[in-house]
C-alpha cells in the first residue's frame, strides 16, 4: 500500500488527535452516541497512523509523506 501520511501528520494523529477523542468521548459519555463516534474517530486516526495511508487524503488529493510515494499535485515544490 501507497503511504501518503508524512512523520508529524501521523504522530499528530497518535499523540493529540485520538487521545483528545478518547478523553472528549469519557467526558460526554462513552456510551452516548456521540461517544462511540469519538471512539470510532480515535480508531481511525490510530490505524491510520499506524499503516501510513489515509483514504480521504487519497480521494482529495494531497499527501504529507515526503518521497517518491507521494500522491496529488497540490503539495509539490513550487505549487501552491
């Protein structure tokens, strides 16, 4: 598989994105509706970073991997 997440997206993902979801989803009820939706959203973003490839980053286009696996055009040296 193709990695499209960089190093700081994937450790961003790993050290504030999922366990900011996880603390919220306690906070409002971890078997709230809204709840389970943070869990599900901390799921992704760990196993995301953990495999280095984020669907929706392939569907829109861009990537934050640095290297010749790199997807999308809007992300290359000297485009903006």
């Amino acid at each position: 598989m193709i990695q499209n997440m960089g190093v700081l997206d994937r450790a961003f993902r790993v050290f504030v994105v999922a366990p900011v979801a996880i603390v919220l989803a306690f906070i409002l009820g971890a078997g709230s509706i809204l709840g389970i939706i943070l869990f599900v959203v901390a799921g992704l973003m760990l196993a995301t970073s953990v495999v280095g490839f984020c669907p929706t980053y392939r569907l829109i286009g861009i990537s934050t991997e640095h290297g010749p696996h790199r997807v999308g055009h809007g992300l290359r040296h000297g485009h903006a």
